[in-house]
C-alpha cells in the first residue's frame, strides 16, 4: 500500500525519551556495593579460613604435647614410687641405728639383713627378751620368702615364722604385701653377746599413700 503526503510536510520522528540522572547514579552505585559486598566477604572467608588453619595446627601441636606430657608424669610417678620405697628402707634402717641399746649386735644383724633381702622393709620391730616381732612390707610374697631364709642364713635367729602376709594398698602405684613374722634370737648368739635389757625398737609408720597415675 503507497502513502502519499499530500500536506507536503515532513511526517515528524517520535521524540526519545530520556533516562533519568539519578536512576543511573542509583544503578552504578548499587553495582559498586554489590561489588565491594563481594570483596569484603572473600577477604573475610580467607581470614577465617586461615584463622581455622592457624587454630587446628595449635590442637594438634597441644594434643602432641600433652602425650609427650603425659609420659613424662607417668615416668615421673614411678621414680617417686620407687624413691618412697627405698627412702623408708633407709629410714628405718637408720632408726634402727639411733635406737641401739643393749641389743646393738641384734639390730645391726636385722638392719644387714633387710638390706640383703631384696624389695623388703620393716615398719615395726620389737624384742621382748630373746622373742623377736616384726612387721614391714614387702614388694612381693616371694621378697618375704627371701627375708626369711635370709634371717636363718644369718644363723642369729631361730624359729623364725611367718604370721600372715596379705597384699595392701599402702602404695597404690607399687605392689606390696604387708607381713608380720616372729623369731628368736638363737642360743650361740646370745652366749657371744653380753645379756641386754628387753628393748623396744622403733616404729616407723609408713609415709602417706600417694594417688595412681
């Protein structure tokens, strides 16, 4: 179909209509937040990425430390252990020295004997004339055994018994059994050494039970 203008005056254009100023400013600048909101979260995420990095390497260098730690206390434990056992052996034995009286020979016989007998030591000791009691712990049933035929070895006791050994909890991180035996000091001791009063020895109470480890 042909148009044809017969007014003879240009057919005017539709006029564009213009974009608003503060409709692009507002586009732009929510761009630019989106943007900036993405660069604040990716520094953030690799800043707590690497703090948890950081924080788990600490845990594991902690929990390393702590086994190493934790071997040591037990090593530690021990040698207290066996400190305490072989500082009442020393103890006692030393009380046996201080209380000497007319029974010296008798006393240093028994304190030479519980140094010869192995993982044994005496808590109690007590002669009433030639009759001998004694108590004392001891690491095992067969160190009690040892202590006996130790003092019929000696040839300084006869009738030497055992009355009861029972396992204790005196050191809760050592085994030990508790004892007590009687004996009497024999016929060719006592004709070797002048007649003593009937003495009491000492009695040496244990130290304070320490906690397991």
């Amino acid at each position: 179909m042909i148009r044809i203008n017969l007014l003879g005056q240009a057919r005017p254009r539709a006029a564009k209509k213009a974009v608003p100023l503060e409709a692009t400013v507002q586009v732009v600048f929510a761009i630019v937040a989106l943007l900036v909101a993405a660069a604040i979260l990716g520094i953030t995420y690799y800043q707590q990425r690497s703090e948890l990095e950081r924080t788990n390497a600490k845990i594991a260098s902690l929990r390393a430390e702590k086994a190493s730690l934790q071997q040591i206390k037990q090593e530690v434990d021990r040698f207290e252990s066996q400190k305490g056992v072989l500082q009442q052996r020393i103890d006692v034995i030393e009380a046996l020295q201080r209380n000497r009286s007319g029974g010296q020979e008798l006393l240093q016989m028994v304190a030479d004997t519980v140094v010869r007998a192995d993982s044994v030591w005496l808590t109690a000791f007590d002669r009433t004339g030639n009759a001998i009691n004694m108590e004392g712990e001891a690491a095992s049933i067969d160190a009690v055994a040892n202590f006996i035929t130790q003092l019929k070895r000696s040839g300084y006791f006869d009738n030497v018994e055992i009355k009861q050994a029972v396992e204790n909890d005196i050191l809760p991180s050592v085994e030990t059994y508790g004892f007590s035996m009687t004996a009497a000091v024999s016929q060719s001791s006592r004709a070797a050494q002048p007649k003593a009063q009937p003495t009491a020895g000492p009695q040496v109470p244990l130290p304070p039970a320490k906690g397991r480890s």
